[in-house]
C-alpha cells in the first residue's frame, strides 16, 4: 500500500550579504537578539547579549554571558577569517577576561583552523570557531546554518598539557647543564669545550672514535659514563671494546673506589660502563643542584681516572682508528 507521498523541499544558500547586508548593523544585531542560535550550535547557555561593549580603545561585536555570569566574547566576520579579527577576538578576550572566546565567520582559512586548535591546548580560555551560512528551503524565510569547526576538547587540553611540559623541560635542562658545566670547569677540563643544550645528555669524545664521557639526567636521577657506540654494523667491534674493558674490571673498580654498572646491551649496538647517582635530577630544588653538580664531577673525575690508561690502550690496537 503506497503511503502519501512526502514533500520535500529544495535547500538553497544564500550569499550573506543578501540576508544581512552590514556586518555590524544587521548581523550583529541580529544575534543580539537571538543569541539562542548559538547555544543551539555549541551546546552552551548564553544570555544577556550586548553589542559595542569596549575592551580599552576598542568595541567588541558581542559579549555575553556564559551560566556562570563569566563574560563571552563573539566576534563576528561576514567574509574569510583574516588575521585581524583573529587578533581582535584574542585582544577582547584577554582585556575582559573572558573565559570563552567565539568567532563566527563566512569562510575559515585552514591556517586560522590550526591556529584556534592550538589556542585551545593552551587552556588559557576556550575557544570556538564556527563557519555562517545563510539558507533557505524553497520559498521559505532565510535562516542561518551554523558549524562547528574547532572547538575546546579533552584531547586538545590533553596535548597541550604534554607541550607544556615538553617546552618546560627543556627549558629546566638547559638552565640545568647552563649552571653544570660553568662549574665543571672549574674542576676538570674534559667537558670545557661543550656548550649548554636542552636534551637529557651532554658529553665529549674519549679520545677514540665512538667513545664518550656523558653526564646523563631524569627528573631525579643523574648518570656518569664511558658511552660506547661506533655506529650501525660495528656491533662487533664495540663488544671487542667492552670486552677488553670488562677484563680489567677488578683493577679499574679499585682505582675508581667503588662498583660499576657494565652494561653491554645485548641486542643493541652500543655498550656502556657507569654509574648512577641518587642525589637527584633536574627536577630537584635549585638550591640542590650545587650539591649534584659536585657529586656528578668528582664522579666523573673518578671514572675518567679509573678508565683512562685503558681507553688509551685500545689506541694501540685496531680499536684506536
């Protein structure tokens, strides 16, 4: 049994400007008054819309309230996302301190998309970017046909929580080997020619290809070690060189006045002989690091003493190329 058939009508979009043809006189005003178009599209509830409100010499389109009484900023651009309305929105939000930031445009550029994502893993303030369409369905009034294109998001916060502390890492380490070496080199000249960086090492050549003397660090950990590695497919050759160095275990221990780690890395191609320290890391109070910093150079000191007249036996063998 065939049913009434269902009418369906035809969408059409329409050019903006034919719907509202000035940015700020209509538009504007326009969400002024139905600011539920937008807690619709975002899933938020605003209320208390007003126009021409000032930031310090500037006037913002919208601002709103959010359901905690907490200002919203809406900027509004009735063509492509430009970056002056970007830095208009950035500027409102901070002057008033928003916690929420909206910019509705006609047409998104992919680089303000990625820069609205990167905003938001700041978690400074939330903020969201929809695109504006003006629509209609046969001989119906024009509506508005608002998409979420970048909003806030647990994913988003999450990664820029792990930027955060990337960039703040680095910057610790640095400072970390910044204060080290300028003090090392008050002790010992072997790490005199190496300059500050933000990575979990810093180290100088033994005086034979593929060795090093490396100061190594964790958030609370230090290393002191002889590094053995010369590279892909000279696995063999370095196992010959932690081998001739394994056989005089018992005399390098004795000079050095304590045990050592002899790790070998089976599987891996490189080796190493060292020793770990509890006295910290870099995430250790400042005011501890210049006990570190001590213990970390009369380690190595020690360790260089120790292993020196072997390192530079190995010079006489096929091992010194």
């Amino acid at each position: 049994m065939n049913g009434t058939p269902v009418m369906i009508g035809k969408l059409t979009r329409l050019p903006l400007r034919d719907v509202w043809k000035h940015e700020a006189l209509d538009f504007t005003m326009w969400l002024e008054e139905n600011i539920e178009v937008l807690n619709d599209a975002l899933d938020l509830n605003l209320s208390n819309a007003e126009r021409e409100k000032t930031a310090g010499a500037f006037s913002l389109d919208l601002v709103a309230e959010d359901a905690n009484g907490s200002p919203v900023v809406i900027e509004n651009q009735l063509e492509k996302s430009n970056h002056d309305h970007l830095g208009k929105l950035l500027t409102y939000v901070s002057s008033i301190g928003a916690k929420i930031g909206i910019w509705i445009v006609a047409e998104p550029r992919p680089e303000h998309v990625t820069a609205v994502s990167w905003l938001n893993e700041s978690n400074a303030a939330a903020f969201y970017l929809l695109k504006l369409q003006a629509i209609q369905i046969g001989d119906s009034d024009p509506a508005p046909l608002l998409t979420l294109i970048v909003g806030p998001s647990e994913e988003g916060l999450e990664v820029g929580k792990k930027k955060k502390e990337l960039s703040e890492r680095h910057l610790i380490r640095r400072k970390f080997w910044t204060e080290f070496l300028e003090y090392a080199k008050t002790r010992t000249k072997l790490h005199t020619g190496i300059s500050p960086n933000d990575q979990n090492w810093v180290g100088t050549g033994a005086g034979i290809s593929g060795l090093a003397y490396n100061y190594s660090l964790t958030q609370h950990g230090a290393t002191i070690e002889l590094y053995i590695d010369r590279g892909k497919g000279a696995e063999e050759g370095i196992k010959k060189i932690f081998d001739q160095l394994f056989a005089a275990k018992a005399e390098i221990e004795s000079t050095f006045k304590g045990e050592l780690e002899w790790q070998s890395l089976e599987g891996k191609r490189a080796c190493r002989i060292c020793k770990r320290l509890k006295t910290g890391g870099y995430r250790s109070e400042v005011e501890h690091w210049p006990k570190l910093f001590e213990e970390m150079v009369t380690t190595m000191i020690s360790l260089e003493k120790a292993l020196s007249p072997f390192v530079k036996g190995l010079k006489k063998t096929e091992f010194g190329a």
